[in-house]
C-alpha cells in the first residue's frame, strides 16, 4: 500500500506543482482565472475598460471639478478616461482581441484609436490582467487626459497647471458584471489620482466656483450630494447627469 502511494505522488507531484505554480502567478485574480478558465466565461465575450481618472477637489470644500462627456450627451464625469496602449499588436492579436466599435461597445475615431476598451475570450482574461497591472507598453497615469481635458480647452490656465502633482489613492475594479448597454460581460478598471495642487493652483480652482454652473463651458463645479444622487441640480431642475463611476471620487462604489 505504501509503495501505490509513494507512486501516485511521485505522478501528481508535477501536476500539483504546476497547478501551484498558475496559481501564484494569478493569485490577484484568482476568482476570475477560474471563472474564465474553467467556469461558464470561458469562451464568452469579456469587454474591457481600463481607465484612470482625476479626482480634483475644490481647496476646503466638498466641491469637484467635472467636465462633460464627449461621447455622452449631458453627461459630467471626472477628469480622465480610458488608457492608451503602446507598442505592436503581436501580443493583442494573440488573445483575439477585437476593438470597441458602434456594436459592441463605443465607436473608435481619431482621439480613441488605440484606447484600452476592446473585447477578448474569456479565457484570455487573466492575461490581460496581468499585462495590465506590468504596467508595460500601456499609459500608467491620465495626465494626457487632464491636458486635452482642461488645458487645451481653456477651463483652467495652462501655464498655471503646465506642472502639477498627483498620487494613486485607489484602485477599483468590476469584473464580469453584465452590461446592458453593450450587450456583453465586462471587466472595468478605474485608477483614481487625486491633484495635489500648489498655493497658486488652489487659487485658480478656487476662482472657478466663483461663476455660477455654465454647461456650455464644458465643465461643472458639483458638491458630494450632487455626486451621491448621480445628478446636476439647480432650482428643481436637472442640468446634467453624472456617470456613475464618479462615485469612485468620493469613495464609493457603482
């Protein structure tokens, strides 16, 4: 009986070596790696969206600054938006990866082209994780966003906010939640920074809440109620709405 034994773990030793092996190198998602793997989302269209965002609060109040989607008519939203990738397509066209488009997710034009929203299997779903948080080849931080955003627009001076400070204060992800707007499975990840701005930034910040809410300049200097109930008021009216994942501002989850 002991010689069966000792063979039987002489022939599983490698098997469970691997399989510890896997899973050291996916134990951050463990759940999705077996879900995706093994589970039902194996060979389901998963959606990606990998973004980061600003979190710029007024100096001494429980103001922020949103500005209005491009994409979503009416919509005000943190300061950011999806990451752009680098490099060769080698490894993308390796997992199948097919980009957004007007079907399947948002429409990609000039300003989105190579933006990190695009569809994979399921099973090549940790993959992607793990490429994600190497932080290779990929944009690690929105400061493109916040340029395009608010420098380039006019909202705030460029040559007051030319240099700026920021940290990463969170990371939050939604993984295989289904999305009826597209249809489809999806795995979201937000990084939140938020501005830490010198004495001269936190004057021009503060200037703006001195005009009173004008959609028409792109923008919104809205309070954390505003944020909890997902909208712009003023005089029992609505103005805008805001996206959901501000919440992720105020720390929240959606």
């Amino acid at each position: 009986m002991a010689d069966i034994f000792t063979s039987l773990l002489v022939l599983t030793k490698p098997i469970l070596k691997k399989g510890a092996t896997i899973a050291w190198e996916n134990r951050n998602h463990l759940k999705v790696f077996f879900k995706t793997k093994y589970g039902k989302y194996k060979n389901k269209d998963i959606r990606f969206s990998m973004s980061g965002l600003y979190k710029i609060q007024i100096p001494d109040t429980n103001k922020y600054l949103l500005v209005l989607n491009r994409r979503i008519e009416n919509q005000l939203q943190p300061i950011g938006g999806a990451y752009k990738r680098y490099g060769d397509d080698s490894l993308f066209n390796k997992w199948g990866y097919k980009p957004d488009n007007s079907r399947n997710g948002l429409n990609v034009d000039e300003k989105s082209f190579s933006d990190l929203r695009f569809t994979v299997k399921g099973k090549n779903a940790v993959d992607v994780l793990n490429w994600f948080e190497a932080g290779g080849e990929r944009e690690t931080e929105p400061r493109r966003e916040f340029r395009e955003e608010l420098l380039d627009t006019g909202i705030l001076d460029p040559q007051i906010f030319q240099h700026f400070n920021h940290k990463h204060i969170r990371r939050y992800s939604k993984n295989l939640s289904w999305s009826d707007y597209f249809s489809c499975y999806e795995i979201l990840t937000f990084d939140v920074f938020e501005l830490l701005p010198n004495e001269e930034q936190k004057k021009a910040l503060i200037d703006l809440t001195k005009q009173e809410n004008d959609l028409s300049q792109g923008y919104a200097i809205v309070s954390c109620d505003d944020i909890e109930q997902l909208r712009l008021m003023s005089r029992d009216k609505q103005l805008a709405r805001i996206g959901q994942h501000t919440k992720l501002l105020i720390n929240k989850d959606f």
